[in-house]
C-alpha cells in the first residue's frame, strides 16, 4: 500500500469484543459487527473509509421497555506512515489498527435517549403503569401547591372596569 493510488477492499464479520457504549443503549459483548472496509494509499498514508453494522440493545427512556437500536456508522480516516502529531492514527508494519476508530464512531453514534416508538406516551407519573395499555387515560395535572393562591383569580375579575 505505499504506492499512491492502490485500493483494496475487505469485509469482515466479528463479535464485538467488549460492550460499546455505557449509555442506555448499548452494543453488547459479543454482538455481531459488520465491517466493509476500503483503503486508498495515499503519499502521506492509508486513507482508510468503511461502513459499519451492528445492533444496539437498551431500555426506552419512557416506558423502560426493552429496545433494539440499528447502528450504521460511516467512518473515513487517515492513517499516516510516518507518525506525527498532526494526524492521530499511524500505520504500524504495514497494518492500521481500526478497534479504537470503529468503537469511537460506534459509542458516538449511539441515541442518548432511545425510545421504543416516536409517540411513546411513557409512564404514568403517580401509578408507575405504562400509558400505552390504557390508552383512553390520561395523566392527572397536577398543580404547584405554590401556585394555589391564584386558583381563585379568574379572568373576570382583571376585565376593566370591573
């Protein structure tokens, strides 16, 4: 690969080695990642683009039901020959080592709050019970104690000239 303008392509198929991610969603020990892979040579390096595929697994943020999260990250890299401070990756005996890209792009990727559905209506806030088996309830409102002072105020009682 140190001639510029070389391209190979390669796809691999691995088990995550670790959990990715300590989120609420995470990609688990052992879940299948999928890699396509294409590195360029360049003068400076190996410009290194893929594709990963995988499946994150969680709780919703709402109704803490379990969820099933897609992940497809697309990764472009330089890897240098030389190492250097201006690039962060290097080429060591002719290999580039992707584990700690792959995994950055994989954990940033990841929802902050995955939810189970758009809509999902989430927990009632004084039974605990998920709002999605009794779709006709509604949630009480629940007023500010603080605020009770105001109850009694109407919008008669502001009119001018009254």
């Amino acid at each position: 690969m140190h001639r510029p303008g070389e391209m190979r392509e390669r796809a691999f198929e691995f088990d995550s080695p670790e959990r990715l991610g300590e989120g609420m969603v995470a990609v688990q020990l052992g879940e299948n990642i999928v890699l396509e892979v294409r590195m360029e040579g360049l003068h400076d390096g190996i410009l290194v683009s893929a594709e990963v595929e995988t499946t994150a697994v969680g709780e919703c943020v709402r109704c803490l039901d379990p969820v099933s999260v897609p992940v497809q990250v697309e990764i472009q890299e330089l890897f240098a020959y030389s190492p250097d401070e201006a690039f962060d990756f290097a080429v060591h005996d002719d290999y580039v080592d992707l584990e700690p890209v792959v995994r950055d792009a994989v954990v940033l990727a990841l929802p902050f709050q995955p939810v189970c559905r758009p809509d999902c209506p989430g927990l009632d806030p004084e039974t605990g019970l998920k709002l999605a088996d009794e779709p006709g309830r509604a949630p009480r409102e629940v007023l500010d104690p603080r605020w009770s002072a105001l109850q009694d105020f109407t919008n008669d009682t502001n009119q001018p000239g009254a």
